[in-house]
C-alpha cells in the first residue's frame, strides 16, 4: 500500500483527507464520526460572534450541483468553547478551526479558539480585487494566535495575484475554494426559488466546482511556496488524485459527506491508496504539483489526433458513437475511427466507461 502520510507545517496527518468547514463538521460528535469514518483531519464548521441565522430550506440537491444557504455555524461560540472544540479534540488528529469573517470578528474570536485550534482557517467570502479586506482579517488572527493560519478563498480569476499577496503579507497557508455564487434553482411545480434565503439565490458546491477548483490551485500553486489544501467537489479518490496533482497538499470533503455520511472520508482514502498503488506510486505526496511539473511538457496544437482503441476493454456500448457529431466512429465487429472524420475533439475517451479510448494530451 501506497504511503498516505502527509506533513503539513509540523502537523501530522495519516492521510491527506480532510472534514470541511460545512454541515459535516457541524459539531464536536460528528467531527469525531468523521475521524471514525477515515478523516485524516478535521475542519471545524466556521464561527464567528453570533450564532449564523440560517434561512431555511438551505440545501438541496440538483441535477446541475448542491445547493445551499449555509452560513456560519448556527451554534453559539460559547457552545464551540465550552462543549464541542473538547470532544472534536477526542477524535486524536490535528485539528483546524474555522473562524470568521471580518477583521473586527475574528479579532474578538481568535483568542477564544486559541486552546484549541492546531492551526486555523479564515473565511472572508471575498470575491473583490482588492487584497486588502482578506488581509486586514488575517493579521487579526496572526496577533490573537501562535498557529498556523489558513486563508480560505473564494474563486478569483486573478488568484496568482491575490494568493502572492497574502503569502506575503504572512499567510501560513491557503484553502481553496470557498463555494461558488449567488446561484438559483427554481421547483417548477410551484414557481418558487427552492433556497430559503431572502433573494432566493444560493451557493454552488459538490462536483460542477471542482474544475474550477482545479484551476484555482493549479495556478496558485505555481506562485506560492506555502502549502494549499483543495475543497470543492471531491466525490471520489481519482478526484483527490486530481486535486492533489494540481498543487494541493491534502483536500476537504463536503458536499460529498452531507449527501453520503461520515464514512465516505475513508472510501475516498481508500480510493485514493489505490489509484496511487495501480500507478506504482509509493507515496502520496509523489503526486504532488505533477501537472505544473509537467506543464513544459506539453505542446499546444490545433490538429487532430485520433484517439486510439484498446479492443479488448471496449464493450461497443456506442456512447463515443451516439456523441462523435463528426461521424468518425463506426461499430460493426469491432469499433472503429475514421482519422479522416476525427476532429480530435476528445469527448468520446471521456465518455468511455472502460477507458477504451485513449487520447494524446501531451
């Protein structure tokens, strides 16, 4: 079995699979099933000086996402303090805290969690340009606390710039990304937003995320030397492989435990140690920045390569024919591709269920 130890600014964690500052982390006993379920770490669900007054009904799920109008915890601070910060302790990993939003909260939050907090992780919900918010909140934390202190970060389309800027400014490490939005589902039954909160909008999580996740980190990645942990729809060990090949030093799971339980933690650890052990892969951290790493090794081109069939995974099911809008690809006996059809386009190797199909990406 593949190594799935990972060290992350001297904390220990036996795999690099990690509770999220949501639903699934919502207390102290719940954070301890997680670590029952296979959590290598625990995020607590965020805090800040009053209790979040949450618009109800605030999760759904669709067929475009997860839905939700999730704020800060609905438990009180003093709750956290006094009953379930303890009992998360008792699951016996490295435990961050999750804290708050401006600088003026987490001012008056930070010393709170302080007996606590392994390490701790702001969220500001920021989506402006100007750096200057996320940081005046992190300095508020850095003066209260001696731990680690995380950045959680909302998707930006300049993260290189926003990332550089807090790594700078003192940034122990950064957390990406928070959930995407506003958004909005309507139930067409009745007409009506199905998200409680007073514009109906909600926030997008769960799997539709992840690519820009993906990106999120990858770009960030390459500019910054302190570490990063991933969130945003990880449902799977492949997604985690993924996460972790862009730059990501271990990931958070949400959405994925709110719709399946605790235990999905350690199926994804499982999945993972698996995939590392199918690609001869000793340690999990051989993964790590692997598409940057290899980023000058690929070549931009605008001419078709056929993807090329393994016939004797190919079950002829015809999903790559029934979307192939090129006509290349033909199934009698056997499948096969028109080079002179094939536009190169990719779409039928990502559809294959037997990984039939295999396409040049280099």
């Amino acid at each position: 079995m593949a190594k799935l130890n990972v060290n992350i600014l001297e904390m220990e964690f036996n795999n690099p699979i990690f509770t999220a500052a949501g639903p699934g982390a919502k207390d102290g006993e719940l954070c301890v099933e997680a670590v029952k379920g296979g959590a290598g770490g625990l995020v607590t669900k965020t805090i800040s000086v009053d209790p979040a007054p949450v618009p109800r009904p605030c999760m759904a799920k669709t067929n475009a996402g997860f839905l939700n109008t999730e704020l800060w915890s609905e438990l009180p601070k003093e709750q956290w303090i006094e009953k379930e910060y303890k009992r998360a302790k008792e699951a016996g990993v490295p435990m961050i805290v999750s804290m708050g939003y401006t600088a003026e909260q987490i001012s008056k939050v930070a010393p709170l969690v302080k007996p606590y907090a392994d390490a701790v992780e702001l969220s500001t919900h920021y989506v402006g340009t100007d750096v200057a918010p996320i940081i005046e909140a992190m300095k508020a934390a850095k003066v209260a606390l001696d731990c680690p202190v995380f950045m959680k970060m909302s998707p930006h389309t300049d993260i290189q710039t926003i990332a550089k800027a807090l790594e700078d400014a003192g940034a122990d490490g950064l957390v990406m990304i928070n959930s995407f939005g506003p958004c909005m589902a309507i139930d067409i039954e009745t007409g009506y937003p199905i998200m409680g909160s007073k514009t109906g909008y909600g926030w997008l999580s769960g799997a539709p995320i992840r690519p820009l996740a993906i990106r999120n980190i990858y770009d960030a990645a390459q500019v910054v030397s302190i570490p990063i942990i991933g969130v945003g729809g990880v449902t799977c060990g492949r997604d985690a492989a993924e996460m972790i090949m862009a730059g990501a030093s271990a990931v958070q799971v949400c959405t994925e435990a709110i719709l399946k339980g605790p235990g999905v933690y350690g199926i994804i650890a499982k999945e993972l140690n698996e995939f590392l052990d199918s690609h001869g892969y000793k340690d999990v951290n051989e993964i790590k920045g692997l598409a940057y790493k290899k980023a000058n090794e690929r070549q931009f081109r605008t001419h078709a390569i056929s993807p090329t069939v393994n016939k004797e995974n190919c079950i002829k099911c015809g999903q790559c024919k029934a979307s192939c809008v090129y006509e290349a690809i033909t199934i009698n006996d056997e499948l096969e591709i028109n080079n002179d059809k094939c536009f190169g386009c990719g779409l039928c190797v990502t559809k294959c269920p037997k990984n039939a199909l295999k396409i040049q990406y280099k």
